[in-house]
C-alpha cells in the first residue's frame, strides 16, 4: 500500500479506550486497506500512532480521517491537521520470535523486548497476542525471562519516578471481596508514608480495586496529575491502564478476559512490571492460599513467593511476601458497589463492617509498615489500628476522594444497589464449613458483576456460623430478572455453602 495523506476530524463515538480510526471506504479501497487492518498515523511533531481501521460510507468524507474522543484526548489532535496513513504490518523480529516461544524455545532480552514492544505499540492484532498468551500456560517461564519480560513490559510504557521511599501493596487475587488495598492506602499514606497506588481492572474476579474504586471517585489520570495527586496527598488510588504504564500487559488482560484465565508467570510479570514503572521501592506481596482460591496449595504460593523476591531483587525492590490463608470470601460483598460499601464501613467503623477485611487490613498494614520501617512487630500491627480507630485513615481516604473527583461526605449505606434482589436460604440445618470460591465468582459474573456495578452478592453468612433451616446465607444483587434466572440456573446442582 502507497502512503496517502489525510485530513484529522474528531467522530464523537464513544468506544472506551479502543484504538479505532475511521476511514472513507473509497480512500480505504483505493489504498489496500481493508475493515480491522492496522494503520500508522504520523502527523508532524507528534508520536506515531497504531490504530485499529473501521470503514464507513458517508460518516467520514474522502480524504479524512476519523478519530475517536479517547484518542483525540489523549494525543492531542486538532481539527484539520494532515495526517501520513500508512499501513501496519508487524515487525519480522517479534514474528519470529512469537514462533520461538510457541515451540517452547527460550528467548534473549531481545527478542522478548520485540515482542512486548509490537503488542505495547499496537501492531500485534488480538490473535497473535492471545498466541503468546496462550504459549504461557504451555511452557514455564525461566527465571531470567521472568526478568526481561517484566523489564521489556515497564520499559515499552511511561515510567514513573518519586523521591525517597515509595511503598506500595498488591494482592495477586483469587478471593472475592478482599478489598483491603482501598483500605490500606489512606491508613499507610496517613502515617506520612508516600503510596502511589495503580490498579487494573477485573480479570478472572467479579470486581477489582479498579471498579470498586470507581464506584466513589474518578481513576482516570495522567502522569502529570498523578504526580499533583501524590504530592497533595502521600496517595493516589488510580487506573493504571488510563496511562501508559506498562501499556502491552493491559492488551494482554484484553485477550485473556474472556477465558478468565492468566498463568501464574503472567501474573509476577503483569505486577511487577507496573511496581517498577511506579517507581516503587517498598512492595508487599499478599498471596492468598486455599482450594478454590487462585493459588491451591502452599508449593505453589511458595514457588510464586520466590519469583516474585527473585524479580524484585534484579530491581533493588525491597519486598516482602505474605502468604495468607483464603477458606472464604473476606468481607460480606462480592461485586463492585458491595466492596466499596465493606471498605466504606471499615474505614468509617461502622458497627455492620466485616470484621474479616479489617483484620486482614491491619495484618498487611503492620506488615508494610515493618518493611518500610516505622514500627516492629506488634507495635505495627497497633499503628495500624490506632489509624482505623482514631479516624485518621478516614480522613486520608476523604481526601483522596475529594482530590480524584468525589463526593467526599459519602456514607456507606448511601451507595446504590441492583434494584432487583433475590435471598438464597439454608436447604438444612448445621454449621458452615465452606464456601464455593471459584462457584461464587461465576455467580456474581452471572448476575452481572463486574459491568454493572450496582450487582453482586451479599454474604449474609460465613464459615463457621450456624445456621437454621430457612436463614438467609446470601443475597443476589441484579439489574433485572433474567440476570437473577442466570445465576440460578448457573446454581442448579451445585453448592454455594456446605452445610455440616
């Protein structure tokens, strides 16, 4: 294909954060371009752009081309500049290299930066990202390619930099509800210790911090605003995926959102990679254990407690690695609007919060704050509960509410639940002995978590409790009634809660 020249025109569609250009069918035809090829758009000055091609008759003239407001926002295009189009092709290396790694060969620094440098920059399509993808749960990943690939991952994105010590806290996931990160962040960051936290966004759960944040202030924000936020407030709590910061790994949680599966040497990389971007020095590591948990047994929690020291070393990272125990959900809500409400209550010490999220909060705080160095041993762990109870953590998160966009005097039993509700009951009597993990995320998926943030399910009842024929064990949040068929149909046959 020739290259042609185009003139910039923003198409007020929204369509979330895909990279999608419009072009004049006729411009498209006469130049080799066909419906979702790949297309570089250079204009003078700026960064070449890899952009996604759709075709339309009449919604862009011949000799323009269309641009989506997330791109127009973010590149800063303006109206009528000439744009160089050309099309894409991915570069020989990484195909070359992509081929390597499917046949389980071992590939050099090079070669892996080739690789996440065309899915970063966009000119890896789908198909072949979800091959390397795939390539990951075929063959383990060495130690040094565990290494190059998060460096490739950070390096292909912005980079981050704050002085001194910067902490930060990630739970590699598994368990629904768990939200202890937006709880830990205004308790650490009240204590004067700098926390820039980035998230993403739910994966293989029903809700993650990113939705859940998202359910009482905005996520989205530059470098540069990141920046103020930090200084303002020791914190940030922010979508890592609205910036650059290691830009392939969210292409790679695109592909593989739809099995709701990603291979434990995705998982050190995809973590590891946004720590470095961040700048972070100080890391804890919570890995949560238990059999229908994310990780299934204590061998492999220690093996991946290993690969993480491993990366964090090559980087200088101080880390600490936790090991918790996951028999059941932590906290009382699954889905977005439910967690956030579990986290509102701990940190306003309402009398109905999970007492479990705020154990496990002060556990992880104390830890934190041992590696960073400001308390030992049990003189953390009460740091961490002195912040809780004299309100201090509260009045960190009102500000970083305030500061992200939100309404900082929100109250947890303000925030707005799926109209339509459904109360499971005990089939029998007895004591509660499990919970169904890996069942309960389904159901919550079922009723419409993590799209619909007003979703998800509430445990009425834990592990452990006693129960009665006919009390409540759980209640079904949805939009409608046919998403609360879907989660009951999904429960045909199946236990939710075992009863002994």
């Amino acid at each position: 294909m020739s290259v042609y020249y185009a003139k910039t025109t923003l198409y007020p569609v929204s369509t979330g954060n895909a990279i999608v250009v419009l072009l004049n069918e006729s411009d498209a035809w006469e130049n080799g371009i066909r419906d979702t090829d790949k297309v570089s758009i250079k204009i003078d000055g700026k960064k070449e752009i890899v952009a996604n091609v759709n075709l339309t008759k009449k919604k862009i003239k011949v000799g323009h081309i269309g641009v989506l407001p997330n791109m127009w926002d973010k590149y800063k295009f303006k109206e009528g500049e000439v744009a160089r189009i050309s099309f894409t092709d991915v570069n020989p290396e990484s195909m070359i290299a992509l081929k390597k790694k499917i046949l389980g060969k071992p590939l050099n620094y090079k070669e892996i930066h080739s690789i996440i440098k065309d899915i970063a920059d966009g000119r890896f399509s789908d198909t072949l990202s979800t091959y390397y993808v795939a390539s990951s749960f075929i063959y383990k990943a060495t130690d040094l390619e565990l290494y190059h690939t998060t460096k490739a991952m950070a390096e292909t994105g912005e980079m981050l930099k704050f002085k001194g010590l910067v902490a930060d806290k990630h739970c590699i996931g598994g368990v629904p509800g768990n939200e202890t990160t937006m709880v830990m962040v205004p308790l650490i960051a009240s204590l004067g210790i700098k926390i820039p936290k980035t998230f993403s966004k739910a994966i293989t759960s029903p809700a993650a911090t990113g939705e859940d944040v998202n359910v009482i202030m905005d996520i989205e924000f530059t470098a540069d605003q990141i920046k103020k936020l930090v200084k303002k407030n020791n914190s940030c709590l922010v979508w890592g995926g609205g910036l650059s910061l290691a830009p392939a790994d969210d292409r790679i949680i695109r592909v593989s959102y739809p099995i709701s599966m990603e291979p434990y040497s995705k998982i050190v990389i995809s973590i590891m990679a946004k720590k470095v971007a961040m700048g972070i020095n100080h890391l804890l590591i919570d890995i949560p254990v238990g059999k229908t948990a994310k990780v299934p047994d204590q061998k492999t929690a220690l093996e991946l407690k290993r690969k993480f020291e491993y990366v964090a070393t090559k980087f200088g990272i101080k880390i600490h690695v936790e090991i918790t125990k996951a028999i059941q959900p932590i906290g009382s809500g699954v889905g977005p609007a439910l967690e956030s409400r579990d986290v509102l209550r701990v940190l306003q010490q309402h009398p109905r919060r999970p007492k479990d999220l705020e154990e496990k909060v002060v556990l992880l705080s104390s830890k934190l704050i041992d590696l960073c160095g400001l308390a030992k041993g049990n003189e953390a762990k009460k740091l961490a509960k002195e912040q809780l109870k004299n309100g201090e953590a509260w009045k960190k998160m009102q500000d970083i509410i305030k500061a992200q966009g939100g309404y900082s005097k929100i109250n947890s039993e303000d925030l707005v639940l799926g109209a339509v509700k459904q109360y499971i009951d005990a089939p029998k009597s007895g004591i509660i002995s499990e919970i169904d993990m890996k069942l309960l995320n389904q159901v919550a998926r079922a009723v419409g978590c993590p799209v619909s943030e007003s979703t998800g399910v509430y445990l009425n009842r834990k592990v452990g409790e006693e129960v009665a024929k006919g009390d409540r064990l759980y209640t079904l949040y949805a939009k409608d009634k046919n998403r609360i068929k879907v989660a009951l149909d999904l429960l045909k046959n199946k236990k939710l809660y075992y009863i002994k």
